[in-house]
C-alpha cells in the first residue's frame, strides 16, 4: 500500500514540471528571436548609411537610403519568417498525423499538440517590428545632426550603444557570459560598419559620380 501511494503523488508532478518548462522556453525563444531580429536591422541599416554617408554628405539622402533599407529589410524580415516557420508548422502537423496513426493519440493530446505550434503571421509581424525598431537607431540619429563628421559620429555611438543593449537582453535571455555577448555583437556590429565604410568609400574614389 505505501509503495501505491508513493506512486500516486509523485506522478502529476512528474507530467507538470515539462509543460511549464516548455512554456517558458517557447516565450524565451521569441523574445530571443526579436531581439536578433533588432541587432539584424541595426546594423544593416547603419553599415548602408554608413556606406551611403563615405560618398555623400546630404543628411536627406542618408535618411532616405535608411528609409529604403528599413522598408525593404522588414518586409524581407516578414516574408522570410512566414516561409520559414510555416514550413515548420507543416512539418510538426504531419509529424503529428504519423504519431497518430501509428501510436493512436487521443483527442486532448492533439490539441494540445496544434496549440504549441507557432503561428507563422504572428512570427512574420514580430521579426518585421523587431527589424524596424532596429532600423530606426540610425535614421533618427542621422536626422538630429546638420554637420556630416558629426553626424556619423553620433550615428557610431548611438548604434554602439544600442549593439551593447541587445547583445545584453540576448546574454540575458540565452544565459550565456553578459561581457562576452555584448563584446561579441559591438564587435561584429562595427566590423560591419567600417567594411561598407571603407569599401564604399574605395568604391567612390575611382571617379564614379553619386
């Protein structure tokens, strides 16, 4: 009779602790992927207005080809998170019909199953928001200064800045080392920076006219 007894309570708490862990994973793993989503449109649209800014001084151009990259960079951002996880959610829900043939699920377990899978419209609007929000740092940086040097100055620090605060949520999210991940992405960020920098503004020294 103990034995019994001693399998009947520890058994709900066995079949508990993985759904909430999974829980908190899956919310992990999209605050995660929105904060990839944000260091991806900053330092995209910060290397092209940079490489925009080695050639050409006018701040309308800059915030222009900024505007451009954003719009372009999120809609990209949104249709390749829609392809991608719908084609995810294609393969979990024929996974789910092999088990259920050859194992026999119930009805619970089912839905269960379809409602821990990702909505691929909610993944397309979360990466594209997460891309423009991104994306904004340098535009509105580049909008608030009239002297060029300055004005890429400002843009460098403000983006710095901004690589330190997302490589930090992502330490913070991922549990991984707080210093290496913020010196991981800054590095990364600028490398990326000063390749378009310099390349474009090689590029821009043969002659050709912008």
């Amino acid at each position: 009779m103990a034995a019994q007894n001693h399998l009947q309570i520890t058994s709900p708490k066995e079949n508990q602790v993985p759904e909430e862990h999974f829980e908190y994973s899956q919310k992990a793993q999209w605050l995660r992927a929105a904060v990839l989503g944000a260091n991806d449109g900053l330092v995209s649209i910060t290397s092209l207005m940079m490489g925009v800014g080695a050639v050409q001084e006018n701040v309308k151009t800059m915030i222009l080809t900024g505007f451009a990259g954003l719009f372009a960079g999120a809609c990209s951002m949104a249709i390749g998170e829609f392809v991608s996880v719908y084609s995810q959610l294609d393969i979990e829900r024929a996974q789910i019909k092999r088990d259920k043939a050859t194992r026999g699920q119930n009805r619970e377990h089912e839905q269960g199953n379809k409602e821990q899978l990702p909505n691929p419209f909610h993944a397309a609007v979360a990466s594209s928001i997460a891309f423009s929000l991104g994306a904004i740092v340098p535009i509105l940086a580049a909008a608030l200064i009239e002297n060029h040097e300055v004005r890429l100055a400002v843009i460098v620090a403000a983006v710095s800045l901004a690589l330190v605060a997302f490589g930090g949520i992502g330490a913070f999210l991922g549990r991984s080392p707080m210093v290496k991940s913020c010196a991981r992405v800054l590095i990364g960020g600028w490398m990326a920076m000063a390749i378009t920098f310099g390349l474009t503004k090689l590029i821009g020294s043969t002659g050709l006219e912008i």
